[in-house]
C-alpha cells in the first residue's frame, strides 16, 4: 500500500522509518528519491528536441525544427525534460488526475535532474482558472514551479474557464484560449513558462502571446513531457 501522505514534504522522521519506495518498480528508491537508479536511466529523458518548440528533431536537422524555421514561434526557447511516455506518462496522469501528489513531487524532481541549458529568469506557472482549481484543489504547473525552487513571478491570471485542451483539435484548440490569459502588475524582462505537458503548445503560445502584449520580450517554456 502506498502512503503519499506520511511521505509529505517535511515529514522527516517518516523519511527515515519509510525509506523511500521507486514509484514506478516498487525497489528501494535512490537519493532520497522515490525512484530507484535503474528506473531513472530508463526513463525516456528528452535531451534531442528542436530549441524553440521542443518537438523530437530527426537526426540531421539543426536545433531548429523546420516547422520552426519556416514560421518562428512565439516561444524563444523551449526545453522539455522528458518524453510523454511511459512510465512518465503513467505518473502525469496520476498527478494530474487522481491527486498523487508524490507523484509530482518526484516530477519536479525529474525536471531539476534535467533542466533547460539557458539561464532561468522567474518560472511562471501557467496558471488554473479559479473553477478548475477549486474542483481539483491543487494547481499541477504552480506546484511543479514551486517544487523546482527556483524564483517565481506570479503575475499571469487564467481570466477565463476554458474546456480542457485534451478534448480538442489543434484549431478549435488555438480558438478555445482565446482571452484566456492576463497580465497582473509590471511583467519581467524574461521568464520561463512551466507545464506538466506540452502537446501543440497552444496552452503556452497564448500565455507568451499576453506576456509580450504586456512587455515581456523574452518568453520560454520548460515543460515536465513533450508528447512526441
Ligand atoms: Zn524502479
Ligand atoms: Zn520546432
């Protein structure tokens, strides 16, 4: 049996009684992480994707992929740890959608073993309408940002309710967003967008779209999984 809540953050002497468990295997997890060593060599780690949309890149392509040569995105990098696939997809699903917040604990930490070769300005979390997170009780991409511990900005608002992205095609998916997003209070110079998974992109083309509307002249994004 699982026990996500005595391994709450802080819980330390629970640390020391209840070892940590991999949460993919079941063996003893390595580094004070609930992972054990040969699950995290296996995992799909994704250290090859195009610089601007983080897209699987072939084998003799540049950095750029050239859907992003031909019509730059709105994003001026972009950096996904990992690949949405198993078992990274299985603990994404977990996190996102049935409250294993161990699951995102490890995560945030998946992220921060392979984080983006640039230098991170404030992590803007792209944010939950206030509906939405009333109904799930956390914000998945907030608490990623937060676990990862490098600083934040939090001056970008989910102003309107949106259907989830995941039921929708890539058009209806760009008009679905439309309005969605608002800038709070004087933006920085540069962030860097957080997100559990990055599938079109749509989510964070439309926050960098109100972060440069608002004065932001670099915006990038650092997603947990890329959907190949
Ligand atoms: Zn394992
Ligand atoms: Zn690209």
């Amino acid at each position: 049996m699982r026990l996500p809540l005595l391994r709450a953050p802080g819980s330390r002497l629970l640390g020391i009684l209840l070892p940590p468990v991999c949460q993919v295997c079941g063996e003893p997890g390595e580094h004070d992480r609930e992972l054990c060593g040969p699950c995290c060599l296996a995992l799909p780690w994704h250290t090859d994707g195009c610089a601007r949309c983080a897209a699987p890149l072939p084998e003799d392509a540049s950095d750029i992929c050239f859907r992003c040569e031909e019509m730059p995105p709105l994003l001026d990098h972009c950096w996904a740890s990992l690949r949405y696939e198993d078992p990274v997809s299985a603990l994404l699903l977990r996190y996102k959608f049935h409250q294993d917040l161990a699951a995102g604990r490890l995560l945030a930490q998946l992220m921060a073993l392979s984080p983006p070769p640039w230098p991170l300005p404030p992590l803007v979390a792209v944010p939950l309408h206030g509906s939405r997170l009333r109904r799930r009780g956390y914000d998945q991409a907030g608490e990623l940002a937060r676990l990862i511990g490098a600083p934040r900005w939090h001056g970008l608002r989910r102003i309107r309710a949106t259907l989830p992205q995941s039921e929708r095609g890539a058009d209806a998916r760009r008009h679905n967003l439309d309005g969605a997003f608002a800038v709070r209070g004087p933006v920085p110079d540069a962030v860097v967008l957080v997100d559990d998974v990055m599938t079109t992109g749509s989510t964070l083309h439309a926050c960098a779209e109100a972060l440069r509307a608002a004065g932001c002249r670099d915006v990038s994004a650092w997603v947990c999984a890329r959907v190949p």
